[in-house]
C-alpha cells in the first residue's frame, strides 16, 4: 500500500505555517518533540516515544566463530523492520528504499563509528567470539525514525549485559545470571542522530519533523554526534544542494541536541539500575500511566456545595416561566403551513367539517339497503 499523498490545500497550509515559523503542533524550529526512554525487565529492552512516533530495540547475544579477517574482534549486527502496525504504507517482506536506508544510516552510526569496544567480546581467539545482535522494530511511524531508532538502540546497547564465561583450555563455560553477574558492553561513545529538514530549496530549516513535514521536504540531511562533537555519520537526500554555512549551522544545532538526549539517556539508566538495586519494580508497566491501564479505584473529590440552593431556585424560575405566545400557523394547503399576522387560521379541512365546527347544521343522508344479496346491493337514497 503507497502512502497517502497530502492534497494541494494541505501543502500549501504547511508551507504558509513553515514561512511564519509556525508548526502543527506547536513547537518553534529547532525543538524537539517529547522524548521517553523505558527499560524493560530484561537487560538489553529499551523502548522510546519520540512524540507519537515509537520504537522498541531489543539487544541479544551468542557465541559464534569470528571472521577470517578479525579474528579478536566481536560482530555487531542490526537489523530494522518495518511493520504494517507502524504505518499502512508499510509491507511485510518486503525491501523498501526506507527500509533499506534506515538500516545503513544506523550501521554507519553505531558499527562504523567504533562505539563499542569489539577486541572486548572476544572469548577465545579465532574460535569464538561473542555477536551482538541488536533487532530495531517501528511500532509508531509519525516521521523521524532515523532518530528513534538511534536513540533505542543505543539506550539498549548501554542497557544491555551479556553473561559470563570461564575459559579453561580450550572449553568455554557460560553462566547465568543466577551463577554470575552479568558483563556490561565495554561503550566508547554514543552517538545520536539528529535529522534537519530543508523546504524551499533551503530557505528554511526544521529539526526532528513530523510525518507530514516530511512529505513536503525538499531535503534532508541527518547528523550522527557524540556529546564531545565529534561527527560520526552524515548523510543528505533530496534534490538540494547544501552550502558549507549551513551544514556548520546544523553541526551546531546538532551539538546541543545531542547532548541533551545523552543526557536523558544517562538519567534513564541511572533510574533503572536504582530501582533494580533497590528492588522496586520496573519494566515497560511501571513507565506506562496507571490510571490508563486499569482503573479499579480512585480518590474521593470533594465537591462544592455552598451554592447549591441559589442555583436550584434559579434553575426552578426560569422553569416556571410561562412559554412565549406563537401565532398559529396558517395553512394554506393540506400539508403545508405559514405563520403570520392577521391571517386567518385553517388546518386545510373539508368544508362540512369547517361548518360542523362553525354551528351550520347540515342534513344528514339517509342510506337504507333493502338487499342482503352478495352479488348486488340496491341501494335507495332519500
């Protein structure tokens, strides 16, 4: 199924708003929309609301032999799928040119970028190694999924601990949790994308747009940073042509977002390892709002009672008021009728009826039958 295009009234409303630096839902140009970050009750479960558009990555881990050109290094692999759930346009086994895009932008992000330590996730030296499998899937699509999906699967990856081992020889024991404290991943950085969006050739900018500002775009240019500046992917799509000013502008507006989100991501996490030390309760039910899930009891509300008589006798006298006098109506056929002055009122009677209700007395016909004879009555009018 194609997405469903904007019509003309539509672009042209968008536009309009984007040249008053105006927004649909309220933000000015470089904000982003509300971000929340949720840890699930396995390590390595991260889901993320970025407005209404969500994502949910889950982090997972195996012991496999290593490639022939690295043989100490781990494997990293992502995978991002897209779900009819998350959008109509989307299709299930399918390779879109999106699907495909996503999925290079976040290799370039987070393999190519050496934010893990790889040299780290080696068990034995060309025999086994560990690969961490990172699954990205879009529940929500309401634009900006580049960014989403960053944020989830590095939130994950910082999330995420792989089990233990013990090498003797040349066997490799694995433990549980319950045997041994699992490993966290040895993390350098993490970087973050951070996507502007261009519209009249350039003319204007908006950062993190919604679904519908994205149909519209001219261009795109998406920016992976760490928290210490250091570029770590860009990439830009659409027919635009960017100058050198304005990529250093968006390297600058990338700056500060992204360390806001780092930090957001750290607060997370601190919040989640509290709540596991301390044995309170966490996972995606304790992040989602209550009362939304059940409702079985609620607080007593008080209620003001001090003018309940004056606004009973109020409602009482406007009830007892007499009810405004209406002409009546005039009919001037059968089924139809007017209201006005000084006409006179009829209700498209038959004229004996209207001289029955006037006092005009008429005489009545006399109908006698003189035959009971199925086949033909006589009949003798007086």
């Amino acid at each position: 199924m194609r997405e469903t295009p904007l019509s003309n009234c539509e672009r042209l409303f968008l536009l309009k708003a984007i040249e008053s630096k105006k927004r649909l839902d309220g933000r000015q140009t470089y904000d982003y929309r509300s971000i929340k970050i949720s840890f699930g009750t396995d390590y390595g479960c991260c889901s993320v609301n970025l407005g209404k558009t969500r994502v949910l990555a889950q982090v997972s881990c195996e012991l496999v032999p290593p490639k022939d050109s690295r043989p100490t290094e781990g494997i990293i692999f992502l995978n991002l799928e897209l779900s009819p759930m998350a959008s109509p346009a989307f299709q299930t086994n399918r390779q879109s040119e999106l699907l495909v895009t996503l999925n290079r932008q976040l290799e370039r992000c987070l393999r190519n970028s050496r934010c893990i330590d790889t040299e780290s996730l080696c068990v034995v030296s060309g025999e086994k190694v560990w690969q961490i499998r990172v699954d990205v899937h879009v529940l929500n699509h309401d634009g900006n999924l580049m960014d989403a999906a960053s944020i989830a699967a590095i939130s994950a990856l910082c999330h995420f601990k792989r089990p233990d081992v013990a090498i003797q020889g040349r066997d490799v024991t694995v433990f549980g949790p319950a045997e041994r404290d699992p490993v966290p991943l040895s993390i350098y950085h993490m970087p973050v994308c951070v996507s502007f969006a261009f519209f009249q050739q350039g003319t204007y900018l908006l950062v993190d747009p919604c679904e519908k500002e994205e149909l519209i775009m001219d261009g795109l240019l998406v920016m992976a940073m760490n928290k210490h500046r250091e570029i770590c992917s860009i990439q830009s799509s659409g027919g635009i042509m960017l100058l050198k000013e304005q990529v250093l502008r968006c390297s600058k507006i990338a700056s500060v977002k992204v360390s806001e989100i780092t930090e957001l991501i750290n607060k997370a996490l601190e919040n989640d390892r509290q709540a596991r030390k301390e044995g309170g309760k966490f996972g995606f039910v304790e992040s989602m709002p209550k009362e939304r899930i059940t409702a079985l009891k609620r607080e007593e509300s008080l209620v003001e009672m001090t003018d309940v008589q004056e606004t009973a006798d109020q409602i009482i006298s406007k009830a007892a008021a007499g009810h405004e006098v209406v002409p009546s109506p005039v009919i001037v056929a059968t089924g139809t009728g007017q209201v006005g002055e000084g006409l006179q009122n009829t209700w498209g009677l038959d004229e004996e009826d209207e001289e029955e209700e006037s006092g005009t007395k008429v005489e009545k016909k006399r109908v006698e039958v003189i035959s009971d004879s199925e086949e033909e009555d006589v009949v003798i009018l007086d």
